[in-house]
C-alpha cells in the first residue's frame, strides 16, 4: 500500500520562507486527505513541493509504490489553451511517459475517467469552448486517467456548482475506497471537508497549525485562530458533524 510522509519540509521563493518544517504522519492509499487554510497559506507551494517542483529542506517520502509514476496532480489553474477536444486532451494525458502507440488499454481508460465524472458527452468539445467548471472536471479528468497511487488535486472545486461539487467529491470518496488510492485535496469549504475527507492538514502561513482526523483538526478555537470566524460544530441527523459560521470577526 502507498504511503506519504513529510518530514521537516520546507521552501523558500528567494530569501522569503514559504513552507517552515512541515511534518506529517503517515498518510496512506485508501485515505483522503484535506489541506486547508485561508488563501496565501502555503497550500499550493506544498503541492509543488511534494511533486518535486519546488526544491526545499526536508524528506518527502513516498513508499509502498508499484508505479513508474505514482503521482498525479490537479493544478488549480485548469486555462487550457491547446487546440484539442476533450477526449484528446484527456488521452494525451494519459500518454505521457508511455510512448506514443496508443492502446486499447489507453482507450479504456480515458472512457473510464469521462464516464466515472460525467463529461462523457463532452468528447468532442474543442477545450477552449467549455465553460470553467468543466474546464476543471477535464482537468481532473487528466488526473485519474494516469492511475496515480496518490492524486494531489488543488482546489477541484472552485468553478463548480453545488451539485457537481458533490457529485466529484463522492466520486472521489469512493475512489480512494476502491482503489486504496491516497488522494490530497485543497479545500476552501470547511464543511465539504468534514463530510468527506478523513485526515486534514491545516495550514496558516507557512506553518501546520494542526494535522490529524479532520473532526478534530477543525474545532472553533481554530476557526477563531486562522480564519477569523466564530463557529460551533454540530452533529447532523447522521451522526455526521456540521459546521455553522456565526460571524467574521
């Protein structure tokens, strides 16, 4: 089974320090992981960081691995450019590092993911007509069709509507469930998160104010701390607990 474990790991843009010495316990496939905090608080840098895009002080670890390339990454800027259909972009994605013949296999993949999100009937769209939130569901898309062991997606739900937010967050529950994936994702709803993810790490300018199961790395102290609100937590018919802001303060 894959694991992930970040020890003492930092970065720096020049002389200013962006991550200072994040440490993490063992995270591992099957898990799904939230990483929170107010905008500007390292959590796109660490992403970069753990793919290796980013140099820095510190052990990113990564074991238990059968892949040639266990990771794969959502960015949170999904501005296509290229002059592609969907299906071809997602299949593109799906080669890299893999030659250029393309295989039934491949083919059958790139199906899987359109279907698994929904945009099948998007196939044929050149990119650069889709609105931004289906830009973003393609993008993940590009994500899933590479079969990581860990798949890092940075703010998936940013140009989404409600309903697809769920609707791609239970799809990903379910996948790190079925396919024992360890899946990372940078969450700006709260309530998204303890609904769905089982760890969270919870950044506030650089440095993890709190890492562990997400009921209890976000409690109304640390609301009050880093996102400046007041907030109660609250059980929900389902025994589910149910974030409820109060007032910015």
């Amino acid at each position: 089974m894959v694991t992930l474990q970040l020890n003492r790991v930092s970065a720096r843009y020049g002389r200013r320090s962006i991550l200072e010495e994040i440490t993490t316990p063992c995270f591992q496939g099957g898990q799904m992981v939230a990483l929170l905090g107010p905008n500007a608080a390292g959590k796109s840098t660490l992403f970069r960081r753990v793919l290796g895009l980013l140099k820095g002080e510190g052990e990113v670890i990564i074991s238990g691995t059968s892949a040639e390339r266990p990771v794969a990454y959502m960015p949170q800027d999904t501005g296509a450019r290229a002059v592609l259909t969907v299906y071809e972009s997602v299949l593109l994605a799906r080669m890299q590092g893999r030659g250029l013949k393309v295989q039934p296999d491949d083919l059958a993949q790139v199906d899987r993911a359109l279907e698994e999100l929904s945009i099948t009937v998007l196939g044929e769209r050149d990119i650069g007509d889709l609105s931004g939130g289906q830009r973003q569901l393609v993008s993940a898309a590009q994500a899933l069709v590479q079969e990581p062991e860990i798949l890092m997606l940075d703010e998936p739900t940013s140009a989404l509507d409600l309903n697809r937010q769920i609707s791609l967050l239970t799809v990903l529950r379910r996948l790190a469930d079925e396919r024992q994936m360890l899946i990372l994702v940078a969450l700006h709803d709260l309530g998204h998160a303890l609904r769905f993810t089982d760890a969270a790490m919870l950044l506030e300018s650089g440095r993890l104010i709190a890492c562990g199961p997400t009921a209890e790395v976000i409690t109304p102290a640390r609301l009050r701390q880093v996102y400046h609100v007041a907030a109660r937590i609250e059980s929900c018919s389902k025994g589910q607990p149910q974030l409820i802001v109060e007032a910015a303060i």
